[in-house]
C-alpha cells in the first residue's frame, strides 16, 4: 500500500513521462498500491496546483489526433474514454471548423481512394465511406467528400 508521500512520487514519475488526465492519474495510481482515497487526495491536489489540467489536456489531444486526420466524433469518444468531463470535451471540440473537418476529409479521401480502386474496384464508395466514418467524421462529410472524390475521378475518365 502506498503511502501519500508515496502515491505522490508514483505520481510525479508519471507525469515526468506524459500528461495525464485526472480519471487516468488516479487509476495508475491506485493500480500502483495507493488506497482510492489518497489516490484521489493526490490528484486533487496536483489539478489544483495545475500538474494536472483536463481542459489542457483535451485542447492538446484535439489539435494532435486532428492534425493525423481523426472527426470529431472518434476525438470525443476517446477523450471521454480517458475520463474527460463532457463539458471539457465540448470545449475542446468547439474550436473546429467546418470548413477544416471538411477540408480533412477530403485530404484523407485523395489519399485513400486511389489505393480502394485498386483494391475494391467497385466498393470504393462504401469502402471510402467506412473509413471516413471510422475515423470519426460526421455523416454529412463523409456523403459530401465520397460524392465529390467520386465525381472527380469520374469526370477524369471521360
């Protein structure tokens, strides 16, 4: 059992390696031996200090994983799987244009349609379509930018 002088040398270890949100600090430290209680009496005291910050969190991982090409959608279920409060995911995602989600999408379709048409042949669509969506991008992109790389290859084979 960890002591909280303990818990919070675990905790500073962690931290030297990479943010963490408070729901994941706290479960690392209680996995490492810390009762839930000092766990939490940790964490509390480190977000209040500003060692731990979920907002700084959420904004940070919304403009990596937005920049390697993931929706809003996927950025919100994984933020809230790591624990982040659905007002700080909201925030987080508030700063995101549509014209860059869809400008997004459509670099990602460029580069994954000539690849489907070798492959899938016909189901390009459905396969450009499943992709788009996996990667967290709301339907109205994806129909968009599937009907526009669509209509562009087509009207380059004429």
């Amino acid at each position: 059992m960890l002591d909280e002088a303990a818990a919070r040398v675990a905790a500073g270890d962690l931290l030297s390696r990479r943010a963490w949100t408070c729901a994941e600090l706290a479960t690392r430290l209680r996995r490492r031996g810390a009762p839930p209680d000092v766990a939490a009496a940790v964490v509390a005291d480190l977000a209040a200090r500003g060692y731990v910050d979920d907002a700084a969190f959420a904004r940070h991982w919304v403009a990596t994983r937005t920049a390697r090409g993931y929706g809003a959608a996927r950025l919100r279920a994984e933020l809230r799987a790591r624990g982040v409060a659905r007002a700080l995911v909201d925030a987080a995602l508030a700063g995101l244009g549509v014209d860059e989600t869809l400008e997004r999408a459509r670099a990602l379709a460029r580069r994954r349609l000539p690849v489907l048409r070798r492959t899938a042949g016909p189901r390009a669509a459905s396969r450009l379509r499943d992709y788009l969506l996996r990667r967290g991008f709301a339907g109205s992109v994806v129909a968009r930018v599937v009907r526009e790389a669509l209509g562009a290859t087509h009207d380059e084979g004429d």
